[in-house]
C-alpha cells in the first residue's frame, strides 16, 4: 500500500489516498511480518496501528478491479484498513481518500456554532461526498496518479461505504 495525493483544481482541494494494491512475488509474507507491516497514526487519537499491508512495495503488475473505500462523516480514510487490505490480498486494487470534511477548512467544525450553521455544514458535507468519490476515480483512472504497474480497470469499479 502506498499513501498518494490527489489536487482537485475544481475545488481547490488537497485530498490524502491511501491505495492498497496486490503486491509482486517478492514481497509474500511480508504483510503478516510485524517488523515489515505498516505503521500509522490515527487521526485525532494519535494512537499507533499497524496493517496487514507492506508500505510502498512493488505491485503486482496488473489491471485490477478497482474498490472505493467511503469513510463515514467524522471518520477517516484508514478507519477499514482490515477490509482495505483484505480486499487488495484477493486480488483488488482499493483506494480511500479523506472526504472534503477532512481537508476543506471551510467545512470543519467550528466553536460557537449555532443549529443552523451546523446543519449547513452537515449538508455541504453530504453534498460533497460524491463529488470526492468522482474526483478520487478520475484521480486514480489518470496514468499518472500513481507510478505503479497495478492498474484499476475503468470497466470494473465498485464501492464501500462505512457508516
């Protein structure tokens, strides 16, 4: 798995993505190694987790069938990396971004707000949701998203979404 990032010139927007893709030959058990198994921190908590999944190894090459990874509002992109990385060892090319809540200033929470600007803001981050997932796809159907030889076939796209 690799952490890569996407610039929605549209919105203005910076969006964080994790991809997890199968990985070549050489990196076999390496995923169930704790020495080789990612490290991250999760967001808020600043609590250490590990995953099944091997950082930046090479990929199997490849066109894979593509699965989006919905966070759900007030989550993140790596709240299912054991469904991410299960997904990506049978075969699956997986990618999650942090929604436009995450990296738009303009739709996190802000102190003293009143009912109204909550709903509002509640609102724009649902309006906003499938824009990201067309963003992050147009992203990821782009050869140059990612240097990699796994590829997401454009036919075969799914989605999964957490509540």
């Amino acid at each position: 798995m690799r952490t890569i990032h996407g610039l929605d010139t549209e919105r203005d927007r910076q969006f964080p993505c994790e991809v997890w893709y199968p990985a070549a030959a050489q990196h076999v058990g390496q995923d169930m190694a704790p020495g080789t198994q990612d490290v991250f921190t999760v967001p808020l908590h600043n609590a250490h987790r590990s995953q099944m999944a091997v950082r930046n190894t090479t990929a199997q090459p490849g066109t894979y069938l593509l699965i989006i990874f919905s966070h759900r509002s007030g989550g993140n992109r790596r709240q299912a990396t054991f469904l991410c990385t299960h997904l990506s060892s049978h075969g699956y090319l997986v990618a999650a971004l942090g929604h436009s809540e995450i990296v738009a200033a303009e739709l996190a929470r802000q102190e003293s707000e009143t009912d109204q600007q909550k709903t509002a803001r509640a609102e724009a981050w649902i309006s906003n949701r499938v824009p990201d997932i067309r963003f992050l796809i147009d992203h990821l159907l782009n050869d140059t998203a990612w240097d990699s030889e796994a590829k997401p076939d454009p036919a075969r796209i799914g989605i999964v979404a957490s509540m």
